[in-house]
C-alpha cells in the first residue's frame, strides 16, 4: 500500500471532512475508489476514523479489510479509533493480527491506546500481559507516551507501587503524568478502608508540592485529586487553599470539583460549608447526591439525609448502588430500622438494583446497632453471596456492643478464616473478654495473635494546627514538644478528676491493676492529639482574645468507650468544640455531649 504525506490535502479529502451523515460518507468513500486515492495509507486511515462515528463496525472493517498490505500506521489507527469507541475486543483482534504478521512488529504507538482500554475497564491481567510484549518488542529507553500509558494504567489498577516505579522514569513530566500519579494515590486513599489510607494521602499532597515547584499549572484534574486527598487527611489548610485556587484562576467549579469539595468539607466537619458548595453547584448528578447524603450520614445528620434523598429524586435524579449505601448507612447511626431495611428492599423492587457485599454488611450493621443480632445472623446465612470480612466483621461489632460472646466468638472464627492478619479482630473479641473479666480469653486471643504471627495496629490520630497535619500514637512520645504534651495531658487528667471523671477501664485488654489501666487510657493517641491541639491554642493566644479554633481530630480506629466520654467532658472543661472522625462517623463534642448521643 502505497503511502501519502498527511500535509498533502486532496480535495476528495476536504470532502470528507464535511461528512455528517452515512449516505454523504458513502458517496466520498466511492470517489477515493474511483479516483485511487483508496489505495494510500493516510487517507484510509481518515476515513476509518470518520466511519466509526458515521456508519456501522462492520461497513469500517470491511474497509480495513480490502487494503492489501495495512501498514502497521493504519493498524495503530485503527485501534485508537476502536478503543475511544469503547470497541476494546475488536482492537485487541486486530493487535493480534499485528502478532501473526511477520511484515509488522508492534512498535510505540501500538500500546498507549490498548493500555488506556484495559486500565478503564480494570483489565489487570490482558495489561500485564501486554506490558510483557512491551518488554519484548520495544527497545529501552520507552517512549514518553508508552511510560506514561503504563503509568496510568497500573495507578487506574490499583498497583500503586509500580506506577509510582514508572513516574520516576519520566524525567519531564507533563500535566497529564502528574495528574496520573496524584489520581492514583488519591484513588488508593479512598479504597484502602473505609477512610482511606493516610500515608497515600500525605504523598499525593507530597507530590503536588513536587508538582508546583516544576512549574506545572494544575487544572481541574489536578484539583480534584488533590482535594481527595486533603479530605482524607483532614487537612483544612491546604484543602480550602485548593478551593481558593479555584475560585481565583476562573477553573470551572464542575461537579466532579464540586463532588471533591463536598467530601472534603464533609470530611472536615463543616457541613454547612459542603451544603454551601452543593447549594451553588449549577450542575448537579448522582455523584454530587451521594456525597452531600453521605456528609449528612457520618455526622449522624440521618433525617437530613433522608430529606435529601427525597430531592434528589424529586429533582429526576436516579439513585444507584452508592446512593442506597449511604441512605442506610444514614439510618443505622440514627437507628432507623425499618426505613433502612424499606430502603434494601427497595434497590431490587424500585431500581433494579443487585445489593453488594457492601448493602449486607450495612444491613447486617442496621440490624446488629439495633440488638437485633439473631436477625442479622439469618441474612448473613441467606446471602446470594458468600459473606466477606466485612460482613462478619459488622456482625463482630454488634455482638460486642451487646455483650453476645458467643455469637462473637462464630464471628471471630469465620474472620481468623478470611483474613488471618488483621488484628482489629481479634481486639474487638478480647475487648468483650475484658469487659466481662475473662482474662484466661484475653490471653488465649493473645496467644491465637501471637500464633498466626499478628501484631496489634497501634490507635493513630491525625490534627492539623496551623496548617501542618501531626499523627500521635499510643504512648507516642516522638514529638519534638512531648514534655509539652504530657506536661499538658496530666493538667487535662487533673481537670477531669475535678469533675469526678471515673475512668472507663472494662475494655482494657490487660489483666493489670486498676491504676494502671487508667493510665494506659490516658495515653490514647487522640488524648495526645487533643493535649497538643490545646497546647498550640495556648501559645497562639495566651490573653484568650480570640474565639478558640475547633480541634479537628481523624483516628484510624474506633473511638474506645472511654475516650468518648473523656472527650465530652474535655469540650466541657476547656469551652472547645472538637470534631473525631473514626472508622465509624464523626462524633461532635461540644458543652459536654456528643452530636452520636452515645450510639455508635
């Protein structure tokens, strides 16, 4: 097949451009015949392109076809063109027959296409096997285009520690690499557990510092991914400095911006600013929907919720499989029972909608806060599924806030099956041991620990004060001012036993004397956090002029009995109001109660 130079316009060529409809490109096509132009490369090529969106797949590959001897250029098109048609199995039958042909060996513009298919569709082992040819008929160093192709498709597949390999190599990169990688470790904050994983985080607002001192102007992008990660962290600084960049640089507030913004400031705990950005969002989806109904839903805000919910259909908006998650995840923290199981129902019924291993688990969460455990134990035996952690973990949860030690032990036995490592299991069924001073149990779920070679996830709280994000551990002394912050801690301890506080100490996991179990409450990682938030508001404000800030505090695991009602107690003593996000809700403490009124 002969070749012709892009630059060369035929005028059967301006022809084409003007094509709107199939009967038009037909006609155009039949002068390319007639006239030879059919046979050069370039002009297929264009044709093809234009007959995907104008005419039939079969009416395109019967042209490709009849060309005797494709060039691997009008291969390369082709399935460029087939793979931005959503047309993935045909592109990969044609890179097939690139492999047979012994005339053609793929070369650079054969894989970004392919690669960018499989990473949207999640296609792990087609790319792995692909990213194998690379290596076989690609020399090193790659091109630009195939580094970052494999750059995005291992970030859109979750392997964060290759794609991270892959932007290292790419000395310049551009905008699109950069907003690659920071989507990816945003992506990952967010899959990793129900909050997200902190260390993603960090290194994706890592990176955009990385980003801005290369000079690269962020867009939308950018934004978005960068806003998912200071929602995770908790970081008000910088998460209101990115919606201030929008603001400023006339970027379009979109509603994946808007989405962002809203989980942000849900995260944060000011809802009235995430109902602000909802409020002003000209355009609104499913997405917008779900995020401000999940804001309201972790904050215990579960009538709001439902009213919103109610809107949003009003307003012709249609529900889908994570609106459902959050109006029941709405209901159980405000114990609304029978709405929540209406609203299970309702996804097969009303929507066509096939409940996840995510519905269960909530339901079973619904059920389990309620007491009713025999009820939650019979849908877990007649799930279409078989139950995941999650699910049995939801049932662990329930049964120890109900004191059921039996139907905690068949949970903890199916959880030893599915995930013998994790330790926040077998910490919850010792806890129940604990409170019920069974100690030879809490000794033998230390022993069955030790056995499957578990070591207990340390309670981490993060704070951010002045505009940098701190994480304490239990008993953490590290910090550069900890003779400050225990300094601070035994001031807070003493101001509690002013207002009688008895310490909480049934779930301490230890068979050790009473005095000493009240100390290791004291040294949780969020009394830490709380000690040094109210440290750093005494050195900012040592004439107490100004109104104190909230103390926003996000730890990594459920909030202890004990430290809930410390914490109560503390936004009394100090006049402070602090907001506590674990794994569960927020919980917002102010004048001695909290906004979960004691159910979580």
């Amino acid at each position: 097949m002969r070749s012709i130079s892009p630059r060369v316009e035929h005028p059967i060529l301006h022809l084409l451009q003007k094509c709107k409809t199939f009967d038009t490109l037909k006609q155009v096509h039949a002068q390319m015949i007639t006239s030879g132009l059919i046979l050069h490369t370039y002009p297929v090529s264009r044709i093809l392109h234009l007959s995907l969106t104008l005419a039939t797949l079969s009416y395109t590959m019967t042209i490709f076809n009849l060309v005797q001897n494709p060039t691997i250029f009008l291969y390369n098109t082709l399935i460029s063109s087939l793979v931005q048609k959503g047309q993935v199995h045909v592109s990969i039958s044609l890179y097939n027959q690139i492999l047979a042909c012994p005339d053609h060996n793929p070369n650079s513009y054969t894989y970004p296409s392919l690669f960018k298919a499989f990473g949207a569709r999640l296609l792990f082992r087609n790319g792995r096997t692909l990213h194998g040819h690379v290596l076989k008929f690609l020399d090193t160093p790659y091109d630009s285009f195939v580094q970052a192709s494999l750059l995005n498709f291992y970030s859109r597949c979750g392997r964060i520690a290759v794609a991270r390999y892959f932007f290292d190599q790419i000395r310049n990169p551009d905008l699109a690499t950069w907003n690659s990688i920071l989507s990816a470790y945003a992506r990952n904050s967010t899959s990793s557990d129900l909050y997200g994983s902190t260390s993603s985080s960090m290194e994706a607002l890592n990176l955009f510092s990385h980003m801005q001192m290369s000079l690269i102007k962020p867009n939308e992008v950018t934004l978005v991914a960068l806003i998912t990660a200071c929602a995770e962290l908790g970081a008000v600084g910088q998460g209101a400095w990115a919606h201030v960049y929008v603001l400023r640089n006339n970027l379009s507030l979109n509603r994946f911006i808007g989405t962002a913004l809203i989980s942000l400031y849900a995260n944060l705990g000011c809802l009235n600013v995430a109902w602000q950005v909802f409020d002003e969002l000209s355009q609104k989806d499913t997405l917008c929907f779900n995020a401000m109904i999940r804001g309201l839903a972790i904050h215990g805000h579960g009538l709001e919720s439902l009213d919103l919910f109610k809107m949003m259909k009003r307003e012709g908006f249609l529900p889908d499989d994570v609106t459902i998650l959050a109006v029941m995840s709405a209901c159980s923290h405000v114990g609304l029972v029978e709405e929540g199981l209406e609203h299970f129902e309702s996804m097969v019924v009303d929507y066509r909608l096939e409940p996840k291993l995510e519905h269960y688990s909530c339901l079973v969460d619904l059920l389990g806060r309620a007491g009713l455990l025999e009820e939650a134990q019979e849908r877990i035996a007649t799930m279409p599924m078989k139950p995941n952690a999650i699910v049995w973990r939801s049932l662990l949860g329930a049964a120890r806030v109900h004191g059921n030690v039996e139907m905690c032990e068949v949970a903890l036995k199916k959880l030893v099956e599915l995930e013998p490592e994790t330790s926040g299991n077998y910490v919850l069924l010792s806890n129940v041991y604990a409170c019920t001073n069974r100690w030879s149990d809490v000794k033998r779920v230390r022993q069955l620990m030790k056995d499957h070679g578990v070591d207990k996830m340390p309670g981490s709280s993060l704070v951010e004060v002045n505009g940098s994000v701190h994480e304490f551990l239990i008993g953490d002394k590290s910090h550069p001012r900890a003779g400050d912050i225990y300094s601070k801690l035994e001031e807070m301890n003493m101001r509690l036993q002013e207002f009688s506080h008895r310490p909480r100490t049934r779930e301490v996991m230890f068979d050790i004397e009473e005095e000493e179990k009240e100390g290791a409450l004291s040294y949780h990682s969020e009394r830490l956090a709380i000690a040094f938030a109210l440290l750093a508001s005494d050195d900012d404000d040592d004439d107490g002029s100004r109104r104190a800030p909230t103390i926003r505090i996000i730890k990594n695991l459920r909030v202890c009995v004990d430290c809930h009602s410390t914490t109560k107690l503390l936004s009394m003593v100090y006049k402070r109001e602090i907001i506590v996000r674990d794994r569960t809700r927020f919980h917002h403490f102010s004048n001695g109660t909290c906004s979960c009124f004691d159910y979580w």
